[in-house]
C-alpha cells in the first residue's frame, strides 16, 4: 500500500538529482536514434557473459549510454533466473552511471527495474519508493518522447502491481487504468495486453469472475493480434485460476495446458513452472496421482535449474498434500518436512533483503544528511546546546514518570492478582458448596426414584423413571458446572500421566459400541499408529464423551459416526465425524457458548453445558477444538494438542474405567384418535418432556394432538380445529406470541382459547401474552391441577355458548351480550347470518356455498359453528330460515305461506310447514291468527 511518508525521500531525490545537473553535470547529449542503435546492439546478445563483456569495453571506450544500456540488460537477465540480489547490484550501477552523466531517461528506467527488482524478492515497501521515485520524475520532466512516457507508464505499472499485492483494489485500479490509457496514448499492443491482465487481476481478487473475464479476454485479443506467445499463454493460466475458482476443473486443466505447451517451447522456465505447478495442484485435488507426480517431478527439475526456492516450497507443499492423501504417511512427512526447510529459507532471504535494504536507506539518508549539513547555518549550531538540554530535560521528566507509572502499574497488578486469585478461590468454594446443597435433595429424589419403581403399578413405575432420567439430567449438569469452575480455577494443578492416548481413546469409544448397534448407528474408530503423550486422563474422558454423545444425539439410524485420531508431526488431530442432521452457521459460531441451544436443538434438548466444558478443557491444556458442519449432511469437530513426554507420573489401569454417556431415550409423541366424546386438546411445545407429561396427565379425557412449533402448531390448529390450545412462548421459528396472533386474526379457528405455559414469569411479558390473545398464562412449574381447572373453565364457558344460542338463535344485541360472545365471534356469527339471507335470496344457500363465502373449508366451519353455538351448520341454517318466516308472517300479512316458504329457501310448502311447527309449536296459519 502507497505510505505518504514516502514522499519526502522521493522528492528529496528529485531535488538532487535536479541540483547534480544544474551544478555543472554535463547532461546527457545522445539523440534518440542513437539511444536507438545502443538498444538494438546490446538486445541482440542474450548472454549475460557476453553482456559483461560488451559493457566492460564500452565502459573503457567511454560510451557511457551504452554501458548503462547493457547493465539495463544485464540485470534483466538476472531477474529472469532469479538471481536478484545480482541484479540489483547490476541494476544500481546502471542508476548511478545513469546520475552520473545527468541522463534522465536511463535514470527513470533503472529505477524502475529496481522496483520491479524488490517486488520480485517481495520488499514491497522499498518497491514502491522507487517506482515513486521514477513517477516523480516523469511527472516533472517535460520531455515528450516515446521513451519518456513509457517510461512514465511503466513506474505506474510497477504501483499498480504492489497496489495490488497489497489488496489496496482501490488505488491499483486507479493506477493501472492511468497506465492502460498510456499504453493507448503510445498505441502500444504489448502495454495494454498486460495492463489489461492487470486489471482483470483485481477483479478475480474481488470474487468478481465475470469482470475478470472481460479484461482478461480483452488482454488476450491483443496478444493475438501481435503474437506475443507469452502474453497469450499468460492469459490461458489467468483462465485456469478462474476456472479453478469456480471449481471447474476440467476447464482449468485445458486452459494450462494450453499455455503450458507455448511456454515450453520458448524455454521460459521461469514462466512455464506455473502451469506445472497449476496442474499438479489440480491433479492432487481431483485424486489423479500419477498426473499430479509426473507435473511435480517436471517442476521440481525446472525450480533446481533456476535455483527458485519460492517455487520449490509449493512443490514440497504439493508433495506433502500428494503423499498424504495417497495415505503415504512417511513420504508425506519427509515432504512436509522439505517444504518447512524450504520456507524457513525464504525467511532467511527475506531478512537478509531486509538488511541489505537497511544498507541502502543508510546510504540514501548520509546522502541526503551531507547535502543539509551543507545548507546549515551559525544560528542552528549555536542552538544546538539549548536544543540538547531541552531535549535531556524531557527525556529525564518522561523517564521519571515513566518510573513512576510503571511502580504504580505493578502494584495495581499486584493487588488485582490477589483479587483475582481470592475470587477465584470464592467462586470455587461457592460452586462446591451449592453443589453439595443441590446433591443432597437430588440424591433423596433419586434414592424414592429407585424405591417407586419397585411397584407393580406400571404408571408409577413410568413416573419413576421420567423422575430418574430427570434427576440424573440436574446431577449431570450440576457436576458439569462444577468442572468448569474447577478448569477455571485449577490450570496449573492438573493430573498430567504419561500413556497411550490412541489405546486410551479406543476403550471409550468402545464403551459405545452397545448402545451404537442398539440405535443401528456404524461406530468406528481409526487410529493406527500407537501416540504416547502426556494428557490428563480425565479431561480425554470427559471430551470424547461429550463429542461422542453430542454426535449420536444428532445422528438418525443407519447414519455414522467415526473418531479418527493422526499424528502429523508433533501435533496430535482427534476428528469426530458424524452424518447427523448438521449445523447452520449462526449455530457454529455459538456452539461453544454455555446453555446455548440450536434450532436443530428442539427435539434433542440439553443442558447446552457438555460442548462449553470440551472448549475450556482444550483450553486448559493448550490444544484447540473447531467445528465444521453442513446442514443435513453432518458435523465434524477437530481437535489439534501439542505432543509431549515431560510427565514421570505413568497412565495407571483405575483410569482406565470408563461409563458412557449416552443420550437419554425419549419416546416418539403420537396424536391420540380422537373420539366424538372427547374434546381435543392441541400441545405446542418444543421440550419433549414438557410436551410428554402435559400429553400424559390429560390423555384420560382428552384427545391429545402434538406440535414441536409455532409453524407446524399453527398447521394443525388449522386442520384439526381443536378445543384447546396449550403453547409455550419460546420456540424456534415462530414464537408463542406470534402463534396467538396468527390464530385470532384467522377467523376459521380465533374462537379457540389458548393457554400459555412458559418459564417467563415478568409482569409486563404476562401483559404481552393477553395483548396477544391468549386466555390464560401459566408460568414454569405450574401446578397440574390448576392446568386442568383452566382448561374445564375455558371448555365450560364454550359450552354455555353453545347451549345459550341453541336456545336462542338470534341477533338481538341484548341478548348477544348476554351470551358474552367476543367481539371476533359476534362478528363471524352476524357475517354468517349476512351469508344466509344473501344466498337465500339468490336461491344457492347450502353448507358448502356458505363456507365457501366465509373463505374456510366445510369441516372448519363445522368446528367453528359447533363451538360457538351447539348447532350442526344445517340446525343453524334451519333455525335461521325459520326466524326469518316468523318475521315474514308477522310484518308482511300480503305474503301469502307458499311465497314466504319459498323466500326462505323450502320448495316445498308441506316441508315448510312441518319445520315450522317443529320449530316454534305453531303453524304459520296460526302465527298470523296471533294464537
């Protein structure tokens, strides 16, 4: 990235350079068809020994230019096989030649090379001055030539290039789009291809491929259009990385091989390894070995021949990956090892650039220092003292207070140590403590536990294991807790042994296998090389346990679960690998975090405590444990520990016991078959235990439906119409709230009461479950029998609904009050009596039509009508017909009995009569006779 400090250094050398030529530097006189001819002459040797030559006699001859020219070449030469500390040497002595007789153009150009030089040997910092530098220059130069503006063109090449390595995308672009429009300016095919190319390399950066495509075939048009053999082979391989990208490797193979066979030809070595090192890279991924082996072994020869050790640590690296998925564990090893070597050799380089760069801004800045003292006046020397002195009164003031601070720093420390450590103390005495007062009623609970299922009654033998299994569920997380504050407090006193921690891993998992082939779940366990290490035998338990647990919880029947456990080098990898129902991401990145539960969680709830013990364990002994899962396809937690032999203390056969931790088994919830006498009852809960006993203790007289959501619950409201819903609020996906919400604005099922059962307990949350639309709002634990009271209350109240509209079938608000409908019911009952006299009207009226008009299906509306009013729809829509008569009989004596039987949808006079008289005990003749 572009550092503005970099501009005084570059425009201080301007000013040199500018002041050398104005006092008395002869500049240079060559005419540009002499530079012409030197270039065409010195290009034409392709031997850097030939080279050496023709620039040692033109240095004696006194051409000047022309030894530049061939130190020019000299050092591209270098650079091309990689030899770049000689082709800096090469490269300098070209610059200072160039300073020397004042030629600006040959100055320009070496500095150039010299960027390109370090960004070769990746010093990107020092790349850039000199590309600044030979901008700067450009910039302040009025020269107008071809060679002046490439030049210009090539510096902001060079910028864009580092811009770009550095993933500044920003100002690359904007530098490589300046130069692109030079190369136009210059009509320069060759300068645009690779400025192109450029480009579309900052979009492939970005993720963006199609942009990258575009530029990089606009590059390869214009290598086509003037052959350039490398330029076009080149834009094959900038293809192939795109292709490989998008995981098309089929494509990306051709295109390297495309551009690997031009490269060959031209006996680019530097060049043609890529493509090698491409398709070896593809290979190793796709499992094609032997391709894979015979690209490495051409590259491996090519890299030693140009003496490249970037390239040969990517072979190495491409060795390791080869041999390793081969399943080659040695000759993996031996590669990985190379490749190691080989990137510490790189280091080695790195700094050693690094000190020779520190060499040339030492020169640059006495350089620069000579030229200031030069400039210096009496007055700064005679300050110099009263400067000293200011500067030893600072210094000694900071000192001091520095000295101060840091003895009031260390005493902070100190006494916040000791607080710490007393806080931890606490915390642990305070964790071992309510252990034990939870410990002592669980133990009672258990111990009745085990006495109530000593009975013959088989309910009270259920009641006793639910008991059990719940109990063992708090001793289990009350003993988890307490190890997580034992981990916190107790890091530097572990039980470290010394053993075979494969042998180790092996009877655990083998302590699952029966409970495995119970759940026809494949166990596995692989690890053929025997580690022994130093590992605390009870943490090692308590990890595979958890991981083991966790995976068969997750993992259906026929699904698989594997532990693998690999020794690369002196780290120790545990996988534990299932094809369960996998994670989404939001559930990976939390998975760690203590109490925290899933979407995925609601059929397998847990204490959330188990994974959160697994990352402080592995924390405690400086190993790491990640995840990685998919959705629908598994999970896969890696765990990485550092192997060591410092214990004495050896692993002894009492730890060695082991006791699985297996999930509990929770009976799947089925529907009840719903009898004509029994109301149904509708549970939404996430918790299958809570669902199980509130579905238990009603299933006597009820009929009991089950739902594990908000979404599936609503579905079925929807479809059964129950008599009574009994939710809880928090739920994954839709909530409680937001299901009470649903049901009264759908006005097929809003006359269902609803029953909130949650272990939110605020005042203001119980406000929100009434805003909602809920009946009644019982809080975590609730009593049972105050469940069942409100449940008979709520069926009650529906009930005297229905048997008051029986009676009275009207809409006389009076008496609606008085059956203390809701406000929603009094509208659906006034809508549907709206629906009868306009379908009576028009002649359509039947159940179907009429529910059909009220947008619900005929047996929604059947529910509906029957709860709200103890009617069939047919009873309602008789009762209705034969209020409307009696108002037609009363109001209207002209009409004669055959016309109002027929406005009240009878075809047959006889039949009106007969329900008319059944209805009220009269005849229509003797309404109107007012008997």
């Amino acid at each position: 990235m572009y550092n503005p400090r970099h501009i005084p250094t570059a425009t201080l050398w301007c000013l040199i350079i500018l002041l050398l030529v104005s006092c008395g530097k002869k500049p240079a006189t060559n005419t540009h068809a002499e530079r012409k001819t030197l270039d065409s002459l010195i290009a034409s040797s392709h031997n850097i020994d030939t080279l050496s030559i023709l620039q040692k006699r033109m240095e004696s001859e006194g051409n000047m230019l022309g030894s530049i020219i061939a130190y020019r070449e000299i050092g591209k030469h270098l650079r091309n096989e990689s030899r770049f500390d000689e082709a800096l040497k090469a490269h300098n002595e070209g610059l200072k030649q160039a300073e020397a007789i004042g030629d600006t153009l040959e100055m320009v150009q070496a500095l150039n090379n010299i960027g390109t030089d370090y960004r070769r040997m990746g010093v990107l910092d020092i790349a850039q001055d000199y590309h600044y530098r030979a901008y700067a220059i450009c910039k302040a130069s009025t020269d107008s030539s071809f060679t002046a503006r490439k030049n210009r063109v090539v510096a902001l090449n060079g910028l864009g290039n580092i811009y770009l390595t550095l993933g500044n995308y920003a100002r690359a672009d904007s530098a490589l789009r300046l130069a692109l429009a030079g190369e136009r300016e210059l009509n320069s095919p060759l300068g645009q291809a690779i400025n192109y190319a450029n480009i579309g390399s900052i979009f492939r950066q970005r993720g963006l491929t199609d942009s990258a495509f575009a530029y990089f075939r606009k590059s390869m048009g214009l290598n086509l259009q003037i052959n350039n053999q490398l330029g076009i082979s080149l834009c094959h391989i900038y293809f192939g990385e795109l292709y490989e990208k998008n995981n098309n490797y089929s494509k990306a193979i051709n295109e390297y091989e495309t551009a690997l066979t031009p490269m060959q030809a031209m006996k680019d070595e530097w060049h043609a390894i890529n493509p090698l090192i491409a398709l070896a890279g593809i290979y190793v991924k796709t499992g094609n070995y032997n391709k894979a082996l015979h690209y490495l072994d051409t590259a491996r020869g090519i890299a030693q021949n140009i003496k490249s050790t970037e390239h040969k640590a990517e072979i190495y690296s491409l060795y390791y990956k080869l041999y390793k998925r081969m399943g080659d564990t040695r000759a993996a090893l031996e590669w990985h090892e190379k490749a190691a070597d080989m990137h510490d050799s790189i280091m080695d380089m790195e700094k050693m650039n690094r000190i020779q760069n520190a060499g040339l801004l030492i020169e640059r800045n006495r350089q620069a220092k000579d030229m200031n003292e030069a400039q210096l006046s009496l007055k700064s020397e005679r300050n110099l003292r009263s400067a000293y002195a200011i500067i030893f009164s600072i210094v000694v003031t900071i000192l001091l207070g520095a000295i101060g601070m840091f003895i009031y720093i260390q005493r902070i420390h100190r006494r916040n140590h000791l607080a710490l450590k007393k806080l931890a103390e606490m915390r642990e005495t305070f964790f071992t403590n309510i252990t034990h007062e939870f410990r002592t009623p669980l133990t009672i609970i258990l111990g009745l536990s085990q006495v109530l299922r000593k009975s013959k009654n088989e309910e009270v033998k259920q009641y006793a294991r639910d008991i059990e299994i719940h109990g063992n569920g708090q001793l289990k997380l009350v003993n988890q807790l307490l190890d997580i504050s034992k981990i916190k407090s107790n890091a530097n006193n572990l039980k470290w042994r010394n053993g075979d921690i494969t042998t180790y891993i092996s009877m655990v998992v083998a302590s699952y296998n029966t409970y495995a082939r119970n759940k026809d779940i494949t166990l596995r366990m692989h690890g053929d090389e025997n580690v022994v290490m130093d590992f605390v035998p009870d943490y090692a338990h308590k990890v595979i346990d958890n991981l083991l647990s966790n995976a068969f919880k997750f993992t259906h029947a026929l699904g698989q679960v594997d532990v693998y456990v690999v020794r690369v080098g002196n780290i120790l990898h545990i996988d534990v690998n299932d094809t369960g129902e996998g994670m989404d991401n939001k559930t990976m990145d939390n998975v760690f975090k203590a109490f925290y539960q899933g979407p995925s969680d609601s059929q397998n709830l847990g204490t959330g405590v188990g994974l959160s013990l697994v990352k402080h364990i592995m924390e405690s002994v400086h190993g790491t444990i990640s995840v990685e899962s998919q959705v629908g396809k598994g999970t896969k937690f890696h765990i990485e520990i550092a192997i060591t032999n410092n214990c004495d203390v050896q692993l002894e056969e009492k730890d060695m016991e082991f006791d699985p931790v297996t999930p509990v088994e929770q009976k799947e919830l089925k529907d009840s078959d719903a009898k004509a006498s029994q109301y149904t009852a509708l549970i939404i809960e996430d918790n299958h235990d809570i669902a199980a006993f509130i579905g238990g203790q009603l299933a006597g007289d009820y009929s009991v439906a089950y739902a594990t959501n908000g979404n599936d619950g609503l579905q079925k409201t929807k479809d059964i119409v129950p008599d009574i819903i009994i939710t809880d609020i928090m739920m994954p996906g839709m909530d409680g709230l937001e299901l009470c919400r649903k049901i009264r604005s759908n006005k097929a099922i809003n006359h269902i009461p609803i029953i909130i059962v949650t272990a939110k307990v605020s005042e203001q949350e119980r406000i929100e479950g009434f805003e909602a639309g809920a009946d009644a709002y019982l809080t975590k634990p609730f009593s049972m029998d105050e469940l069942r009271t409100i449940i008979e209350q709520l069926i009650n109240r529906q009930n005297s609904l229905r048997n008051k509209f029986s009676e009275k079938t009207t809409s006389n608000k009076k008496e609606e009050k008085e059956m203390e409908l809701t406000d929603a019911e009094r509208r659906f009952l006034a809508k549907t009596v709206d629906y009868i006299y306009l379908l009576l009207d028009k002649q359509q009226l039947d159940v179907n039509a009429l529910a059909e008009k009220l947008c619900m299906s005929s047996r929604q509306f059947h529910r509906k009508i029957v709860t709200l009013t103890g009617n069939s729809p047919a009873t309602f829509i008789l009762k209705i017909k034969m209020k409307r008569a009696r108002y037609l009989l009363e109001t209207n004596p002209k009409l004669s009995a055959d016309e109002i039987a027929f406005r009240c949808g009878f075809e047959h006079t006889s039949s009106f009569y007969h329900a008319f008289r059944k209805t009220y005990g009269y005849t229509p003749k003797e309404i109107r006779r007012g008997v």
